[in-house]
C-alpha cells in the first residue's frame, strides 16, 4: 500500500488541492459570490478533457452535450449577475 508510487500520486493528489483551494481563495476575493460559484461546474468539463488526455477516455455525444449544456447555464447566470 505504501509504495513509492503510491506515495508519489498522493502526494500529487494533495499538492493540487492545496493549489486549489488557495486559486479558489483568491477567486473569491475578485469575483461576485454568485460569479464564482456559477462557474464551479467547469471542474466536470476539465475532468472530462484531462481523463481523455492522461488515461486516453473516451468522449461520447452525451457528454459533450453536458458539457454544452454547463457552459450556456454558466454563460446565463454569469449574465444574469452582471445586469
């Protein structure tokens, strides 16, 4: 369980969510609370590209209409919180 393998993903695993949570302190303090969280669901899209990416995933038709589908609700509220 504990190989250097291991340890090297984990280590990896906990290095990007302490990036993230200070990138996500930092959106916080510029952004609209509505803004930042509206844009949250982003992570979905990057997930999907980074797994076709690294682990050679496949992209089916149903998720990138989801994909579509988050990126025009985010472009709604976005709107909707600048008027």
């Amino acid at each position: 369980m504990f190989s250097g393998g291991f340890i090297l993903y984990y280590g990896g695993s906990l290095l990007i969510l302490a990036v993230y949570a200070v990138l996500w302190q930092q959106i916080l303090k510029k952004f609209p609370l509505t803004t930042a969280y509206s844009n949250r669901p982003l992570a979905t899209i990057l997930g999907m590209l980074w797994g076709a990416i690294f682990f050679h995933e496949n992209i089916t038709i149903n998720q990138v209409a989801g994909a579509v589908v988050i990126i025009l609700g985010i472009r709604m509220a976005v709107r909707a919180d600048g008027q």
